[in-house]
C-alpha cells in the first residue's frame, strides 16, 4: 500500500504503540475501498470512522 507523505506524517502523530494497527485497519479500508494510494483526505475519513478526531 502507498502512502503519500502527508498521510504518513499524520499517522506518525498516532502513538507508537497503536501506530501499526492503525495502519493496517486504514490500509484494510483502503483495500476494501478500491484505493491504492492514502492521502491526508482518505486518512482523515478512516479516522473519523474509527470515531477519532
């Protein structure tokens, strides 16, 4: 899965301890959505179905 910069600089705002998981449920989302490539907008919306602000 790609990431573009932007996306990967907020998911390193994530704490380390949870950082993986985190990305394997967006890139999870990411692959059910059809999108090979996380930006700031899809990474935004996945958090926001993890009911994260």
């Amino acid at each position: 899965m790609n990431w573009k910069p932007e996306a990967e600089a907020k998911l390193k705002e994530i704490p380390f301890f949870v950082r993986p998981a985190a990305r394997k449920r967006i890139e999870a989302l990411a692959s059910e959505a059809g999108v090979d490539l996380i930006d700031e907008a899809f990474f935004d919306d996945a958090k926001a179905k993890f009911g994260q602000k």
